[in-house]
C-alpha cells in the first residue's frame, strides 16, 4: 500500500468505525425507502400500454387544458404564472411524444432515482458534517499532536483529510444512487427503455433516462464541493467543527436568499451562489444578465483556490498549542 | 553521525510580545535519561512542542540526531517517539487499533513490532477494549507504545506522572528505566514535580520563567573517571566556625556558608581528605563530617525559589 493510500484509509476508517456515521446512513436509507412509499400511495400512476399511450396523453392534455382555464378564470394570475407554465409544459412535453410517435414511460426506478436528485442537498449536509469535524476533532480530541508528529509533512495530512471527505461524499452519493434504484425498483419496477424527453436549452429533446439522471446528479455535485471545502476551511480556521457546520449550513440554506437580495448590485453576480448552479445554463435561463457558463467557471475557481490556500497556509504554518 | 541524541541552540520563542523561552540550549546525550524539571508554566511544553515540530521556533535551532527539525523535519521526526501533554487517543477505537493507525503513519512498523511495544508496555490483556473505557495509566501506557513503535533514538515523555495515582508513578519509573536499557534510546521526560522522576533520571535539566537554570547530574554516569569528579555536598561541625570558612576560602578557594553550627559546602570528593587534613593542621576542632543529605528536592526549591508565574 502506498503512504498516502494508507493515510486515507487511516482516515475512512476512524469516519466509519463510528456509530454517528452509520446513523447518517441510516437516515438517508429511511428518506429514500419513505419517498418510494410515499410516492407509491399517492402517485396513482398513468399507466401507459402500447395501445392506448396515444388517447391516454390526449385525454390528459385536453384535462390540463380546462384545468388551465378553469385557472385563470378564477385568478387571473399575471402573464407568467408559475402554475400555467407548468401545466404548458407537461403539454408541450405530451405533444412531443405524439408528434414524434414515442411511448412514455410509466414511473419506474430510474425516474424516481432522477426525482431523487435533490437528496443531494442531504448528502451536502452530511458531507459538510463530514468536512467540518474532520480537522476539528483532531484538535477537539487532541489527537492532532499524535498525528503531526510522523514523518509525513502537514501539507500531506492536510491532502489525506481532504481527499478522505470527498471519498466519503463519494461514497454516499453512490449509496443515494444505488438505494435509490433498488427501492425504485422494487417499489415502481424498472422502465422497459430508458428514453425520456427534457427541456434543453427551451427545447423540448429525446434523451436517455440514464444520462439525464447522472447529469442532473452531476450538477449537484459542484455546490456539494464548493460548500465542502468550505466547511474544510472554517473548520481548519476555527478548530471548531460546530461553527464550521453551522456556517456552511446556513450559507447553503440561505444561498439563493443573499443572491435575491443583492440581485441589483453589480457585483452580485460574483457572489458564490450565484454561480454554483451550472444548470441554469444548459435549461436556459440564467440568473442574471452577462453571466455564462464560462464566467461561472472562473468563478467558481477562484473560490476554490481561496478555500484551498486558505485551509493550506493556516494547517501548515500555525502553531499547534494549548489544547 | 551526531554527537548528542539533541541539541538546542539558542532557542526561542516568542508570542504576541512576549518572550516565553529566552535562548534555552542544552544537549541531550545517546542513552541517557533526561529530566526536565520546572513549575508549570516554566515553559516545558512549549519548549517540548517545538522539539517536535509542533510550535514554531521563533530563532535558534533544534537539532535531533543532527537534523534540524525546522529544516529537515522528516529526517528529525522519524527518531522521536513522543507524548505531549496528556496521552490523548482516540476513544471510539481499541487500544490496537489505535496502534495500527499510527503504525501505518510510519514506514517499517509491522504488525510484529505493534505486538511486541505492547507487551513490552504490558497492555495485552486489555489492547482490544475501546480507548474510551481505559483508566489514566492504561492510556499513559499506550501513549508509551505508541511512541515507540517506530523505533525511535529519542523518547519525549510530557508529564507521563501527571495524574497518576503512587502506584501509577512507581510502574512508570520502572518501565522507563527498563525501556531505556532495553531499547537503547534516549528519554527526555519533563514534569514539575522533581520528587516523581528523580529517581530514573541520568541529568536533570531545570527550567524557570523560560530560563535554563542548571543542569544536575542525578547517578553517577557510566565512565568512572566521572564517577569522582562528583560533587558532594559536605556538612561540617567545626569549632571555631569563622576561621574555618576563611580557611576554606584561602586555602582550597571554596565558599563554605554556615548553617547554625554546621559549616556547608560543595566540592569534590577526592578534595574531601584534603580539606580534612587542612582543618586539622590549623586547630580547628571537628566533631563530625559528612555528606549533607539534602535532596534534589530541596536544591531544586533552592534554584527556582517561589513558583512564579509571569
């Protein structure tokens, strides 16, 4: 084994041999197994068989389209309504298959694996927890003296723990997707063909179900990185993993409500938030005027490298004392 | 190969404004046992914290085997084995597990070696129990193994005593002792209670207000030319007293001081008949001569006076 292989393993081992973890995991197993069921009892499910696909999606079109009107009568909602948009949508999407003579596919495991992409916010948060204590109760159980004083530089401790974290978001993410499949089908069964139609770019396209699902997990996985390290570096400032975790959730939560806030200021675009949402770019609609994929890119970067110098300069050249 | 296990050069350090080790520079010899004696708060931990690299050094150097830990940290840390403060495990893992994890920190421990520190600290029966369940002496004992699993020349023992019950302290004073022998490492073991560690140690190094105040030698070392260049801290009981301190003074240049009716002073032991036959020669009368049997203990409060902080 490899030093720096060791050092990670080192760290995975004292992350999993602790009860606190296997209750992260837990947690997530009972959300995923909770929302199949749910959504099992609840969503009664459009059945779609070969013959009758055709009058199904314009039985449902014309009960979307009264359902509309019956809307607006009744609101008088403003021209871009959230509701009307979305009941437009599901039609648009319903012509798609008919126009292009494709069957939809009734819910199955890898549409509710898709559904589930937005777990990945609790994977953040576990990560973050991760993230925050990593450091922290090192220091918290002064063990950090035992580790430091190996014949390994603190720039490579600082490596291990950071690879470690996101070896264990890794980890939980493949956990998420995989427990998300099983369940799925177990609970739905899975698709007979993986073709489904999305929104790209403000058009309606065929893709994979596949492709669609790890996209839409990929996207993810940037804001989990950049609020990962993040914690990393206030734990590694602070030596304290609550204020790290509280910190990081906060900001997490509270993201997009500080973009809003200072939408009208030039340099809100520079604000991380603002940026960690790549999607927006590949549906359409970015968030503010003169921002591009590329712009957010750098952004992000810069970000990035600050957490990372940051993080490096204080855990290599500070004192360790007085705990 | 270096000549001393450690030196210290001159070392300072400095936080914020204020100076807390003023320019300590002593050298720890191959093999021996090496006290470091000072009130709490003399700096003994910080100046342990930069032998091994986890304080910075503010200027002057430290040198292990010949390797300045500022410089070449990798080399000088891979012949120390240590414990700073308290021996803080982690608790939610055994004993061995604890082991191994540093183990696989280094690069020639194998399991064998794992097995044989901890039968040579005496933890086996209790080496699968999680940390969290240990009592004090058990994690001192482990803190032991661990420091020596990579088979290091130089042994640093932060207050290994402290909260230790008697019992605790006499098993610790023991091991050390065999651990040196057996191994073949140097130890520098600091504490603040000199009565604790008197006993194991070759030279004792004492530490006020950041200030190296002297150096003792405890045994007598190995060479026997040594042996007699030891001092020994004479108690006389002369008549007439006065005289006799000026004798001293003007034949032998020793400062004598007088204690009540006992005249007190230092000096070699092959200088004894000498200064014996002295008094003699000049009538003065001696009604009993002796080696003062004045501890370590007392010399130590002597040296450092009231424990001052600040």
């Amino acid at each position: 084994m490899g030093k720096f292989f060791k050092l990670i393993y080192n760290e995975e081992i004292k992350l999993y041999i602790r009860k606190s973890t296997w209750i992260m995991y837990i947690v997530l197993a009972g959300l995923i197994i909770g929302i199949a069921a749910l959504t099992n009892t609840f969503d009664q499910g459009k059945n779609y068989t070969s013959d009758n696909w055709r009058t199904e999606l314009q039985k449902e079109n014309k009960a979307l389209q009264k359902d509309t009107e019956d809307y607006i009568k009744e609101t008088n909602p403003d021209e871009d309504d959230f509701y009307v948009n979305m009941n437009q949508e599901e039609m648009d999407r319903n012509n798609y298959y008919l126009e292009h003579d494709i069957q939809p596919q009734n819910y199955g495991a890898w549409q509710f694996t898709s559904d589930n992409a937005g777990l990945l916010s609790v994977v953040s948060l576990l990560t973050i927890i991760v993230a925050a204590g990593t450091v922290a109760n090192e220091f918290r159980w002064g063990t950090i003296k035992l580790l430091l004083i190996r014949p390994i530089s603190r720039s490579v401790i600082l490596l291990s723990k950071y690879v470690s974290v996101l070896l264990f978001a890794l980890i939980t993410l493949v956990f998420v997707l995989a427990l998300s499949l099983i369940s799925g089908g177990m609970f739905f069964g899975f698709e007979d063909s993986l073709q489904t139609v999305v929104t790209s770019h403000g058009e309606l396209q065929q893709t994979s179900l596949v492709t669609e699902t790890l996209s839409s997990y990929g996207y993810q996985i940037v804001n989990l990185i950049m609020m990962t390290t993040f914690a990393f570096m206030i734990s590694v400032l602070f030596r304290n993993s609550a204020l790290a975790i509280g910190i990081a959730i906060f900001l997490m939560l509270s993201g997009n409500s500080i973009v809003g806030f200072f939408q009208d200021r030039a340099w809100a675009k520079y604000i991380l938030f603002a940026n960690t949402d790549l999607q927006q770019y590949t549906t359409g609609s970015p968030l503010m005027e003169g921002m591009t994929m590329q712009f957010s890119i750098t952004v992000l970067i810069v970000y990035y490298i600050i957490f990372i110098a940051l993080s490096w300069i204080m855990f290599t050249k500070r004192d360790v004392a007085g705990f | 190969m270096a000549e001393f296990a450690m030196e210290l050069i001159h070392t300072k350090k400095r936080i914020g404004q204020k100076e807390i080790i003023k320019g300590l520079s002593f050298q720890i010899k191959k093999g021996e046992v090496f006290g470091f004696i000072g009130p709490n708060g003399a700096g003994k931990t910080t100046t342990i914290r930069m032998m091994v690299g986890l304080m910075n050094i503010t200027s002057g150097d430290i040198l292990i085997q010949g390797n300045s830990i500022k410089t070449k940290f990798k080399e000088a840390i891979k012949e120390v084995g240590a414990i700073v403060e308290n021996p803080e495990m982690y608790p939610f893992m055994t004993g061995w597990q604890n082991l191994m994890h540093y183990a696989r920190m280094s690069s020639d421990v194998t399991k064998e070696r794992v097995h044989e520190v901890v039968a040579l600290v005496g933890l086996e029966k209790a080496i699968n129990q999680k940390v969290g369940r240990y009592s004090l002496g058990m994690r001192q004992r482990l803190g032991i193994a661990q420091a020596l699993l990579s088979y290091p020349s130089i042994l640093i023992l932060d207050e290994p005593t402290n909260g230790l019950d008697p019992a605790g302290i006499r098993e610790i004073r023991q091991y050390i002792r065999r651990i040196a022998e057996e191994e073949q490492v140097s130890v520098i073991i600091s504490s603040h209670l000199l009565s604790e560690i008197e006993m194991m140690c070759d030279r004792i190094g004492i530490i006020k207000n950041g200030e190296l105040i002297t150096i003792e030698s405890v045994r007598a070392a190995v060479g026997e030319s040594e042996k007699e260049k030891e001092l020994l801290m004479m108690q006389v009981e002369a008549a007439p007293i006065d005289k006799a301190i000026n004798l001293l003074q003007a034949k032998h240049s020793i400062k004598a001081v007088r204690e009540e009716k006992m005249l007190v002073f230092q000096t070699e032991k092959e200088n004894v008949p000498s200064i014996i036959k002295t008094l003699v020669e000049q009538d003065i009368a001696i009604y009993q001569a002796g080696v003062a049997k004045k501890s370590l203990e007392d010399k130590f409060f002597d040296l450092i006076g009231e424990n001052t902080i600040g």
